[in-house]
C-alpha cells in the first residue's frame, strides 16, 4: 500500500501513516483492521474506508456521522471495495465509491464542493435536542446539495425503517425518537411530507416487530383449529364439515337426515369458517386478531397497536436556508407555554413593568434567578419528545413548590429557566434558589436511575437602570462561560 504513486499531470498521490497526499489534500484510510475511531478523519479533508470488512466499514461511517462534532460528521467519506454489499443507507452516508486508488484524483472536486458548501453552514450552538439533531441533518443535507430524506425498509431498525441521515444520531432500539424529530421538524415547516407507508407499533415500546396471531376470544389461546361450515339445503342442518365426513371413505353424509351430500352449491354449500379453540373448546365465528411485541412482550389487540405514517420528506425553503441562517430556538419555544409557568416574552414584559413599580417605590425588592440546566438533553433523549414538555411541566412545579406563589417562572428554552423572586433580599432569593435546584436534582436522581443533573446558576437583584434584557443576558453569558 505505502507503494501507491500515480501520476496525473504533473501531481501524484501518496501514501502514508494511512494518509493519502494529492495536491494540498489529505485523505484519511480506514482499512478493515483500522482501530473505529471517527476523530483520525478530523485533522483531514476527507476519509476512504475499505469496505471489504462490510461490517467494519458500517460501523465507522455510523460513528463518522453520529459524532457532534462538524469537522467529523461532515466530512466526505468514500468507499472502496464496495460494489458487492451495495445497502442504500450506507450509500446515502457515504460521498462515492472508489473503484481503486488512482480515483483519488476524481474525487477532489468533490471535497472541494462540499468545503465551499461547508464554509457558508450557520455554526451557532442548537439549545434543544430537536433543533442540535435536525440542524445536523440540514447541514449534512445542504453540503451535499440534497434535499429528500426517504424511508429505507431497514430490518434491524426498531421500526422496520430508517431515515439514514437522522437515524444514523440514534441508536436502532431508539428510531421512534426519529420520527418525533420530523414531526418536530413538520411542525416547524422545515419539511414537508409525502405519504409513503403506514407502520404499526407497538403501544409500549413503539416497536414495530409484533407477531401478529388469530386468537380464541375466551382463553386468548392461538391454538385454533378453522373449520368449514356446512349448510345441508334439503333438512337445513348447519354443522362443521367434520360432523358430516365419513371417518372411512371421507365422503359427506348430513349427521341429522343422513343423506348424502353431492354437490357443493347444489345440494349444500360452505357459508363460513368456523374456529374451534383447542385449549378450551370454545367454537367460535370471529376470533381476535392480537399482536404480540418481540421486544418488551406486550400483547395487544391489534386495534391497540400504534399507527403511524412515514413519510417521504422535502426540505421547504425554510428547511434549505436553515443550514446557513440557522434555526431560530427563542421563536420555537415561546409558541408553546409550560403550565405554572409564563412565555419569555410575557416574563420579560412583566420585568418591565417591575421595574417601572421598582423607580416610584424605591422599597421594592425584585431578584432575578438564572438557572441552566446543563445536560438536562440527556433526560429529553431518553424520555423522547412526546414527554419532553412534561418534563418540563415537572420541572416547572418542582421549583415553584420551592418559591413563593407569587413568583414567576419562565422557561428562554428547554434548558434556561429564569424565575422572578418578590419581596425577598438577594440572599434569600439565592438561598430559595438553592434549595429549589437542590430539589430538582434530588428528585431527577430519584427518577432516573442516579442520572446526576448539572445545573449552573445565578441570583441578581433586578436593576431599574438597564433593560430586563440586558441584565439577563448579561447573567447567561456569565453562566455560559463557567
Ligand atoms: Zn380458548
Ligand atoms: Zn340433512
Ligand atoms: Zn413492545
């Protein structure tokens, strides 16, 4: 390998210490022993894996797009040795194939591409969880000037499909979350959708693999014999075919006026299917059609099961400016208030007004809390976005059992909080603040096996001599750079 010169023109690739030299590019290469470490493509313009090792090639590119960090997850990546494991999601995570190294020259423009594409991406920080994966999926979209993102019939996905440039952020056993981040994202007018397939999940554990079974309605037993049901016209008997057959010769004869059945539409016919349960004996017209989870062994009717829509999904035009204006999060967050707690904007107006009380009466006393909940994306992760705003509703009575009723809460966003603390000296405001956040991550512990809540948090007597605004952002830079 270290043998590899070709000359084109007047430049020549080489190789070395696994890196590939053309022009003024470096080109990382995996080949199939290559430790799995996504962070060697990071100092490099692009990565070649080997995907002789079809397994190993997975996995890198999955932790090459998963990583959180731009200089990883956007980076070109081809494939060599590829052609005979053709997978359409690998594909689409992937920038080409390489049919032998002397291509390395062919793909340069391509780099090139998507580095000027990269150059224009927004870079500022998404706070929620929605808005830091779904801003990966436009960057990675628009460097590669792509704009669809389609379902993949996908086995080993916990709902039988996958959504590769999102589900690549989650693992399988978590693809439902998938599908609330495009909800999100519909929501948001970033995409809009084409109906493609229904799915069917699970109600527990949103999983889609459910062994579906005909059962007995009284025992639930799947052990059930189906039987014709036989009509004899000229005596109007009705019985199952067994109570007609002949155990010798298997002809029919009518058990009630013995004759002999001829010709089925002419002398009798087979109305229906009769079920009779082998565990209890119970016959019976209409079973119950119940699903069976593989995963957490819940068993439904499959009238419980969960349906839901996939889609074929198109950037809007909001969706494609996105990747270079970025996402809007204050604008996202204030259309849906928490209960026990008041939208930015009305919080701010509030300190407003506060402060104007504050100059005719120089005796009020107004604290303003800051508190940010560090890695609380974590717990959003786990609980998904359907239970995220409970979360927070939980959070928002935690704290304000902790505070006087009076006081204000507002959530900036999903991880800032900011409460307005009445009447009280700053050291009291500082100590019911403490005390509030010391509630909070017991309370989390408590709930989420031992998940240790990072908070940073400040206290300030509300000034009258500068805008609410200024003095809260002020605070929240301060915490930022803690
Ligand atoms: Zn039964
Ligand atoms: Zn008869
Ligand atoms: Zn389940």
């Amino acid at each position: 390998m270290d043998k590899t010169k070709e000359y084109i023109g007047e430049k020549r690739t080489s190789f070395k210490d696994s890196v590939f030299t053309y022009d003024n590019y470096t080109i990382y290469f995996y080949d199939s022993d290559s430790p799995l470490r996504a962070e060697f493509v990071s100092q490099h313009d692009a990565a070649i894996i080997d995907a002789r090792d079809f397994e190993h090639a997975k996995i890198i590119v999955k932790r090459i797009r998963s990583s959180n960090d731009p200089l990883i997850y956007l980076k070109p990546v081809f494939l060599i040795n590829y052609k005979d494991h053709y997978d359409k999601a690998l594909t689409e995570l992937t920038d080409g194939t390489l049919l032998s190294f002397d291509q390395i020259p062919e793909k340069v423009n391509d780099i090139k591409n998507i580095k000027t594409h990269i150059l224009q991406l927004d870079i500022s920080e998404g706070k929620s969880f929605e808005v830091q994966i779904f801003k990966k999926v436009l960057d990675y979209l628009f460097t590669r000037e792509e704009r669809t993102l389609a379902p993949i019939p996908d086995p080993t996905s916990f709902i039988g499909f996958t959504y590769p440039v999102v589900s690549v952020n989650f693992e399988p056993y978590e693809e439902y979350m998938v599908l609330d981040i495009l909800d999100w994202a519909l929501n948001e007018d970033y995409i809009w959708p084409d109906y493609f397939d229904r799915v069917y999940l699970c109600n527990q554990c949103k999983s889609m693999h459910v062994s579906m079974r005909e059962t007995c309605p009284s025992c639930q037993s799947s052990q059930l014999k189906p039987e014709d049901l036989v009509h004899h016209f000229s005596c109007g008997y009705i019985g199952p075919i067994s109570d007609f057959k002949n155990k010798i010769d298997g002809t029919l004869s009518c058990p009630k006026c013995s004759k002999n059945l001829r010709h089925i539409g002419v002398d009798y016919d087979k109305p229906s299917l009769i079920n009779q349960c082998l565990d209890c004996n119970e016959v019976f017209q209409d079973y119950k059609v119940k699903a069976r989870c593989l995963n957490c062994k819940n068993d439904v009717e499959v009238q419980y099961l969960l349906a839901k829509d996939l889609n074929v999904f198109k950037l809007t035009k909001k969706g494609r400016n996105a990747a270079i204006t970025g996402i809007s999060e204050s604008e996202i967050e204030l259309e849906k208030s928490v209960l026990n707690t008041v939208n930015f904007n009305t919080f701010n107006t509030m300190m407003h007004y506060e402060r104007q009380r504050m100059k005719s009466n120089p005796l009020l006393k107004a604290c303003i809390a800051v508190i940010i909940l560090d890695n609380v994306h974590e717990i959003y992760k786990n609980v998904g976005k359907n239970n995220e705003r409970m979360l927070l509703v939980d959070i928002a009575q935690i704290l304000r059992d902790n505070i006087s009723p009076a006081d204000i809460i507002s959530f900036q966003n999903n991880t800032t909080v900011v409460m307005n603390i009445n009447d009280e000296d700053l050291a009291v405001a500082q100590l019911m603040t403490e005390r509030a956040i010391q509630k909070l991550e017991n309370i989390i512990a408590n709930n989420f096996d031992n998940f240790i809540l990072k908070t940073k948090y400040k206290v300030i007597g509300l000034r009258i001599d500068k805008s609410f605004e200024s003095q809260f952002k002020e605070v929240t830079k301060q915490l930022a750079d803690q």
